[in-house]
C-alpha cells in the first residue's frame, strides 16, 4: 500500500485533534441493542492518533447512525455534525462500511467533523444511546483464526476430535462464521440447551480491514488495517467437535454467537505490543487473560497468508484467535449456562458484556 493511507490512519489527526479525541436492522433475532450506560468508562486511546468509530441508535425509533465517541464518553453524530458544519460527506454516514469504503478521505472528513465538534454543548452521552456492533451487517463472514496462541493448542489436545494434529500448523488455521452471528457488545446471547450445552467463550481481538487487495506481501500488510475491535468467538463445542464430521463452522456460526464491540478503534489508536490484554471474564471470574505478543502468527503474517490468492475487500474482519482458558479445556469442564454474563476486554480497546439467555436460536 502506498504510505498515505498508512500516514492517515495512524497519523491523520492534527495535535489538536489527538488531544481533543484521546484525553430495524434486519438481524433483530440475532442481536439487540443495549444501552450505552453499560459502558463503565472508556479506555484512553494507546496510540498517538485515533478515533472510535461505533454504531448505534440515538432514538428509540431512530435509525442506526455512526458516531466518534469521546474519551469523556460524548458521542458525534456524524451525520448531523457535518450537517451543522455545512460539510458534504463522501460517503452515506449511517454505516461504518460505507465510512471504510470511503478509504482516506472519508476518514479525513471525520477526524476533521469531530474534532469541531468536541467542545459543543448538549453532545449525546453514552447511557442516550442503544449500542450495536460497529458493523452491525457485515457484507462476508467474518474470517477466524485457530489455535493462534501455542497455549491453547496445547490445552485442547486431551479434548479435542481432531488428534490426527499433533502439532501447531506450519500456516495459519482459517474458518469462517457466518454474518449472522454477529450480536452487539451488550447484546444477549441466547442458549437453545436442547440442541447444545457446551457453549463456550473465546475473547479475541478483531481486526478490520481496511482496503482491498490479494496477495498482500508481510511487510506491507499493516497498512491494510483500518482499525480493532472486541470480539469473542462464542462456540458451540459439542457442536462444533461432535456434530457435522468435526468441521467447525456449523458450531461457530449459531445466531448471535459473536459479539462485537463497542466501538472499533482505527489503526493510530492502538499498540499491538506486551501490555495489551486479551480477556475472558464470566460472571466476573477470570478465565483468560494473555498478552498480544503470545499470539503465535502476528496480524501482519495472517492478513499475508489470507490474502494469497484471496481476495480481502474493505471492512472485512479477522478475529486473531483465543489464548488458553477456555472452558472445554479446563479439569472439570466449564461451559456458559443462561443467566451467566460474559465479559471479553481488550486493554486499550474496550469491553464488551453479554448475557446468556436460555431460548430458541
């Protein structure tokens, strides 16, 4: 990729703006919206530059709208803050796809729309707002990444269907789950325990393309990044390993079992190095936590090894892989029963809160 875009997503905002932005859907089955008041407090931006971009209703009847929100946990309307500027946007603002494909210079506009629009009065707060994913309707499955932490490789073999693998792959290990998995960062997750009781959790971090390409060579890959986000990969184990010939997508693909959230972090907002945290939670005991430098093929290796001879198109997403901790793996097996509350964090990013919920899929 050429370096602007790089420069754009990591650099774009001015001094002013790093310091003022650091310091109906069609899938109403799958996921819900909650409010924002789940959000106990936003994480200071890690990077120099950044923003976050999140999706969400501001009314009750109201459509979904794309919004910067604030550390001070304000959010900007995009739409009517351009409005308010008399800024004619190059792109449609009530999708973060349709901002993503706008590539650098929809970006531009924005860091440069919330940047006016920091110091207004009366700007909507968290708790006014219902949260979806940033991508409520992704356009392609989301793309997933197996056994990418040696830990968990190695915790899964006593349990596992597939012991003809004896050791971790010399590639990446790539599945996908279906679009209609995706649920929102507060959303409820609902447990059909007639058809599976081995629902498990799998915080990951997300990783959002950011333009098009194939055959994307290692060392240019992170200019191909437009941000991260929370993800967990909740799974159906028994499902997933039992059912189907052991193929996984089946039990990594049941409705609403992937939250995503709260918001995606662009690429100048965060650092992938030692101090960011991976972390599983449930009913707020801990069950994962590991460092970004575990995972075993790093971003740049994954979005070169995906994209040969594959074509990755803007806003696709890549969750990284889950570190050990996981339930199916633990002596005596531990799995989400309705009524538990998932958490899955990412330091620097945000957390994410979903209730189990007995009920049909």
């Amino acid at each position: 990729m050429d370096n602007n875009r790089r420069n754009l997503l990591k650099v774009s905002a001015s001094a002013a703006v790093g310091g003022i932005l650091m310091g109906t859907q069609g899938m109403a089955s799958a996921q819900t919206a909650n409010s924002g008041a789940e959000i106990k407090s936003v994480p200071p931006l890690v990077g120099s530059t950044g923003i976050r971009l999140a999706t969400v209703l501001l009314s009750k009847n109201g459509k979904p709208t794309v919004v910067v929100v604030t550390d001070d946990g304000h959010l900007i309307d995009i739409k009517a803050a351009a409005r308010q500027q008399k800024v004619k946007l190059s792109f449609d603002p009530s999708t973060v796809l349709n901002l993503i494909a706008s590539g650098d210079a929809g970006l531009a506009q924005v860091t440069a729309i919330a940047a006016h629009a920091a110091h207004q009065k009366g700007l909507p707060v968290l708790a006014d707002a219902q949260f979806l994913s940033p991508i409520p309707r992704p356009d392609r499955n989301i793309y997933c990444v197996g056994w990418n932490y040696l830990d968990h490789f190695e915790e899964g073999k006593a349990n596992r269907q597939d012991t003809v693998v004896e050791k971790l792959p010399d590639h990446p290990v790539f599945f996908t789950k279906g679009t209609h998995t995706m649920n929102s960062p507060f959303g409820t997750i609902m447990h059909d325990t007639s058809y599976s009781n081995m629902v498990d959790w799998e915080a990951e971090l997300a990783v959002i393309i950011g333009k098009g390409g194939t055959n994307i060579p290692e060392e240019v890959a992170m200019d191909y990044v437009y941000g991260y986000s929370v993800y967990n990969d909740t799974t159906a184990r028994d499902v997933q390993q039992k059912l189907h010939g052991g193929q996984w997508f089946k039990g990594k693909s049941l409705n609403g079992h992937g939250p995503m959230g709260p918001w995606i972090v662009t690429a100048g907002g965060v650092k992938l190095d030692k101090d960011m945290r991976i972390i599983s939670r449930v009913n707020g005991a801990e069950k994962q936590n590991a460092s970004y430098m575990q995972m075993y093929f790093k971003i740049p290796r994954i979005i070169a090894e995906l994209s040969r001879g594959l074509t990755l198109e803007p806003g696709d997403i890549i969750a990284t892989g889950t570190p050990s901790g996981v339930g199916f793996a633990r002596k005596p097996q531990e799995f989400l029963h309705p009524g538990d509350i998932m958490e899955t964090e990412i330091s620097g990013i945000g957390i994410i809160r979903n209730k189990i919920q007995e009920g049909t899929l």
